[in-house]
C-alpha cells in the first residue's frame, strides 16, 4: 500500500475515534446515573477519566497523522441508541446495571479493536509516539473489559 493513502487511512480513523470519543462524553454522565450498583458507579466514573484521556490522546494522534475530517461516528451513535434503550427497558436495577456492563463492554471491544488497529497501522508509517499511546489505551481498554466481566459476574451471583 502506498505510504501516502496508509497516512490518509490513519487520519480517517483517528477522525472517527475522534467523534466516537464526543460520544462518549455526551453518553457518559447519563449512562452513570442510571448505574445502581456502587462498584458499577466507580468503574464508569474511572471510565470517564479515561475517556478523557483517550480524547487527548487521539486529539494528539491527529496532529501528528494529519487532519481526516472529522465527521461523526454512526457505529457509537448507533451503540449509544440501544444502550439507551437496553436502560429504559430494564425490568429492575440489576437488568439495568448489567446491561449497561453489556453496552460497556462492546463499547471497550469497539476501542480495543480501534485502538489496535491505528498502533499496527501508525507503526507501520514510522509514527512510534502514536503507535506506543494506541497500544497503551488498547491494552487500558482490555483491563476495563476484565473489569466489567468481573462486576456482571458479582451482579449476577446476586441475581
């Protein structure tokens, strides 16, 4: 592949991550406010630090990659609307808080699988800064995944 369309297929993805992060932000208060179980709080409240922090860190990504006109991001708007819906729906707390353990982890499946493939690709095009902080936020992701699996586990020895 040439080098040039690798850096413009960098740029739309770390765009995209971008606005999936905007997403994020706006879903995030939400989400924790529906959330009854204490440690289930704690984690999206960790959560959105680290979303945060992803958010500087793409924002930095795309200095470096160059601009990939940043849209929006229909896969976490699309994500966002069932994990509304799933928390509307919910019969009682604990089918709430584990659905919202459910939206999470496909959320955090969504940025490892980003997260990875923007490392691969920007290693690849010699950008070691940006392919270091992909593989750091991929494998941050993968810690809150093992997280949330643990918490729908406690969740559901309650159930």
């Amino acid at each position: 592949m040439d080098e040039d369309n690798l850096k413009t297929l960098v740029a739309q993805g770390l765009s995209a991550m971008k606005a999936g992060s905007d997403v994020a932000a706006r879903a995030t208060d939400e989400i924790s406010d529906d959330a009854t179980n204490p440690e289930l709080r704690d984690a999206l409240e960790q959560g959105k630090e680290t979303s945060r922090r992803w958010a500087d860190l793409i924002g930095r990504a795309l200095q470096q990659a160059g601009d990939g006109n940043q849209g929006n991001n229909p896969i976490l708007e699309a994500h966002y609307e069932v994990s509304r819906r799933i928390r509307e729906q919910a019969d009682d707390d604990t089918a709430r808080d584990l659905g919202i353990i459910a939206s999470g982890q496909l959320a955090l499946h969504y940025w490892i699988a980003a997260f990875g493939t923007m490392a691969n690709y920007a290693r690849h095009l010699g950008l070691e800064d940006v392919a270091r902080d992909m593989k750091a936020a991929a494998d941050e992701a993968k810690q809150a995944d093992e997280r949330h699996t643990k918490l729908a586990e406690q969740l559901l020895g309650h159930a």
